[in-house]
C-alpha cells in the first residue's frame, strides 16, 4: 500500500495523512511514514508544537517586559546587539533594536571594558550583577540588575532593569548636606555659648574698673594730666561694657519683647557693634536723618540681629574693601506691610558696593541653609533670619542687586502712629 493511501490513528480516532508522508517517497519497501528528510509525522508535528509553544513564551515574556514602568532591555553577550527594548527604555536613552547597547547607554563606539555581563552568571537562572550608576548619556542615576536568560531561539542572552533613583540620589545629596550644615550650626551655637559667657565675664571685669576708674578721678582733679587719663580710661571701659551688654542682649535666648523703639536711636546704638563685625577697609555711613523720626514697635535685641546680620553679608561680599551705607527713612507704600496694605512705613536700609547677587541666586538668598558661600564659612541661615524677623513683625524685605554693581537690601517696618519724635539737629549722613 503506498505511503499517501495509509490512515493513523491515535486514541481511537482518525487522523489525515501528514504533508511529508502523501509526498512520494523512494521504492525502498523500508521508507514508510517517514518524510523525505527522514522525519515522522509524530515528530513534525510535535516540532510546530514546540514552536507554537515557544512562540506563545517569547510573547508571554515580551508582554512582562513591556509591562514594566522603568528601563528595561534584552542584548547577546557576544555582538552586544539590542534584542528588545521596552517603551521606558526607549523614553530614557533613545536607543531601540538593532542598535550595540554600549552606543546607547554609554556613547562608546567599542565595547565597554569589562562588560558588565561578564560580572553575571553566565548561565540562565544563575546569579545577577546589580550594580548602581550615572549615566553618561542622560546624567541620571539607576540601579540595575543584569541577569542571564535563555531566548527563545535557545540562545543565552541577558536582560537588564534599570530603576530611575535619580530622586532618591538627591534627597540623599540634599540630606547629607543638611546634615553638614547641622554641624556646623551646632559648632556655631557652641562657640556663641562659649563667647556669651566671655561677655558675660568680661563685663564684670568692666564693670569692676569702671568703678575704680571712676574713684581715680575724683582722687585727681587737681592734677590735669592725670585726670585726662582716668577720663580716657573711662570712656574705653564704659564703651567695653556698652559691648559686652550688646554681646549678651544679642545672644540671649528669651521670648521676643516688642517696646516703642526709635529706630533711628537704634540704628546709632548698633553701630559700634557693626564696627567690631567690618575690617578697617570697608567704611561705613549712617544716615538717621529723617523728621519726623519713625518709632516702631520692635525688640531690640532681634533689630540688632537684623543689622549685624545683614553687615556680615555685605562685609563677605567685599573682600577687598568697599563701602556700607546703613540708611532710615520713612515712606507710604503698600509693600510695607505684607497684607499688602498702604500704611506709613519706616524703611532700614543696608546698601553696600560689594559683588553682588546672580538672579539664579537672588531667587533662593531666602531659603534655610542656601549660601553661596565656601564651605565652612557660612550655613546659610543669615539671611533665612532676617526675613523671619521681618515677617514677625509685620513688615517686607527686598533686594535689589546686580553681579558686579553691590547689594541693597530694604526693610519696611509698621510705623507706631501713636507716638511721634522730632529729629534732633544733625548732618544728614556721618561716618561711623
């Protein structure tokens, strides 16, 4: 009987002639139900079987990958050719099959050295190389995993996942940061502890010659040379004292008291404070002449921290000598007030002829713990202070700078309508 005229049949039921076999074979009596290439009909069909098996894995597969928000992509070891990108993958570095994944990810035009699948098990379900890195390409960090796994054309081949942590890399940057800053606080709020004490001895000692400087002097009055020295003794330990009281009212850590202040009179009473803060080549003016003379209800203490502040910003900002004007004035202006109301206002104003202030950096001189600063010689908290003062109060600050053309800053405090002080007789700036 002739190859094509044979029925098979399998679990009781019939089953057609395979293709291979209805082709016309040798007369060799031996070649029955074998195709021409010697494969059985059993055999052919369980090989489109397996294919169709495959072919369903390879799209099971591809499926999960596309699935997958981050990076992901298939490459051979050996040519180093994309075998499968996913839609994240191509978002990220721009690359798709077909392409050598070092051009991708690396902008290399050779191989990379080693390569990292070479850090992997080389065999399907053996150990993964998880690593983290920047890109070159993109500037962003991932952490990948790179593992081997068999393809559906039976080749080895390795996937990678490569999860963006780019935000992660800085938050971590960011805290690390902070975390220096903290220390260095902490080291200021040291030595600040350490210098309020100083003061705070140092103005018993003051105090203690004062007094005995002051028995001299009636003990001399008859001897003219003698008097002038206890005289001039006099005045430096009065003015040491008036220092060390400054000192102690400016680092005390009590609650804020607001009193009627002439703001003018406190400006003046800060100076020599500022003085101690500048070197002998920044000159510095104070102009208080303004009438009526503007009383606002502040703490003093926390307007000289504003003052001293903003004198040790300008003095950074002029390493090489310059000039600072310290200025009092009054105005009406609805930026005053930070409801936005129009009120009289009394305006501090700090000007100096230093190096100015970027636009990049204007945006952020107010944030806790920016500086433009090296590191080490500033936290970042100066300016972050005074606003925070300012605000308490009621009032607005601005900056008006340019890179190269100094810095002016402008306070605007609320006026205490309720009391009103003449201005005395005086020049309307002086050199402190």
């Amino acid at each position: 009987m002739h190859a094509h005229a044979r029925i098979n049949k399998l679990d009781g039921e019939a089953k057609k002639p395979c293709r291979h076999a209805m082709l016309e074979s040798s007369n060799d009596p031996t070649d029955t139900e074998k195709s021409p290439q010697g494969e059985s009909c059993e055999g052919a069909a369980e090989r489109m079987q397996n294919a169709h098996v495959l072919e369903g894995d390879r799209h099971q597969l591809l499926a999960v990958f596309a699935s997958i928000d981050e990076p992901v992509f298939v490459y051979d070891p050996n040519s180093h050719e994309l075998l499968y990108v996913n839609e994240s993958f191509r978002e990220h570095f721009r690359g798709d099959v077909g392409r050598k994944c070092h051009e991708v990810l690396r902008g290399l035009a050779t191989p990379c050295s080693p390569c990292v699948a070479a850090r992997a098990s080389g065999k399907p379900g053996g150990h993964a190389f998880v690593w983290e890195y920047r890109n070159p390409v993109n500037g962003r960090w991932y952490h990948c995993v790179d593992k081997a796994i068999r393809w559906p054309d039976e080749r080895v081949v390795h996937y990678q996942m490569a999860v963006d942590i780019s935000a992660r890399k800085k938050a971590e940057k960011e805290n690390t940061r902070l975390t220096d800053r903290l220390e260095e606080l902490q080291k200021q709020e040291a030595v600040g502890h350490l210098a309020a004490g100083i003061a705070h001895d140092l103005n018993n000692i003051f105090t203690a010659m004062s007094g005995a400087i002051g028995a001299i002097e009636r003990r001399v009055t008859h001897d003219e040379d003698a008097r002038l020295a206890a005289d001039m003794l006099g005045t430096s330990a009065r003015r040491a004292i008036e220092m060390t009281r400054s000192l102690l009212a400016f680092s005390r850590r009590v609650p804020s008291e607001r009193q009627r202040l002439d703001l003018c009179a406190s400006v003046e009473e800060t100076v020599p404070l500022i003085r101690y803060v500048l070197p002998t080549s920044i000159g510095l003016t104070i102009d208080t002449a303004c009438d009526p003379r503007p009383v606002v209800r502040t703490d003093h203490a926390q307007l000289q921290q504003i003052l001293l502040n903003l004198a040790v910003n300008a003095r950074d900002a002029m390493p090489d000598g310059g000039a600072l004007r310290i200025a009092v004035a009054r105005s009406t202006s609805a930026s005053g007030d930070i409801t936005g109301t129009s009120r009289p206002t009394a305006c501090l104003i700090v000007e100096d002829t230093g190096e100015g202030i970027s636009p990049e950096a204007q945006a952020r001189i107010f944030d806790k713990f920016f500086t433009t600063k090296p590191r080490g010689q500033g936290t970042g908290l100066g300016l972050s202070i005074v606003q925070d003062v300012v605000h308490e109060h009621g009032g607005s600050i601005e900056v008006q700078s340019g890179q190269g053309s100094g810095t002016t800053f402008t306070i605007r405090l609320p006026i205490d309508d309720a009391v009103t002080l003449p201005s005395p007789e005086r020049s309307s700036e002086r050199s402190a």
